[in-house]
C-alpha cells in the first residue's frame, strides 16, 4: 500500500473551480480497482489550501491512475489555478500493519 499526500495551494478566485474539478476528477478515481482510498479536503483557517489524501494498492496502480482520462483531464484543468507548484508525498503504512 502506498499513501500519496497531495498539497495544492490554490489562487483564491479559483477555489470553487478547483474544488468543482477535484470532486469530478475524485469521484472517478475511487472507481479504479488499484485506488483504495480517495480524500478531498480544504483547510480550514486558510481555505485556498487543499490535501488530496490517494491510498493506492501498489506503485502500478498509481501509474495507471496518471494514464486515466479524469486525472489527464483534471491535471489540465487546475494547472493555472494553481498558486504555486503542488507538492507530493509518499508514505508507507506503519500501523496498522498491511
């Protein structure tokens, strides 16, 4: 199992936009087999900020993920919304154990 956090700064005209294309882009993506989990959540005290929390099988299921026609298309959508570059982190489960 591999944890991919996933921190978006948006441009504050665009957070409804963002938010509007994030939701499409993760209502498809919990539909993939290899995606186990698929989270969308803004921050509270400064809603410009996003966390996408995407638990995948393993590292083939992240590689079909990027190939989908929702991600290339929301990765498209959200790039000049963004307010800075996004960043991504990986993590492996500790506990409980897998």
């Amino acid at each position: 199992m591999i944890i991919v956090n996933v921190y978006a700064t948006v441009k504050k005209n665009y957070i409804e936009d963002f938010k509007k294309a994030t939701i499409e882009n993760a209502k498809n993506s919990i539909n993939e087999p290899g995606i186990l989990r698929f989270d969308f959540i803004q921050q509270e005290d400064e809603p410009n900020n996003f966390l996408l929390v995407e638990i995948y099988k393993d590292e083939s299921a992240i590689s079909k993920h990027k190939q989908t026609q929702h991600y290339l298309k929301w990765k498209e959508t959200v790039e000049n919304m963004m307010a800075q570059p996004r960043k991504s982190i990986r993590y492996l489960p500790v506990f409980p154990a897998v």
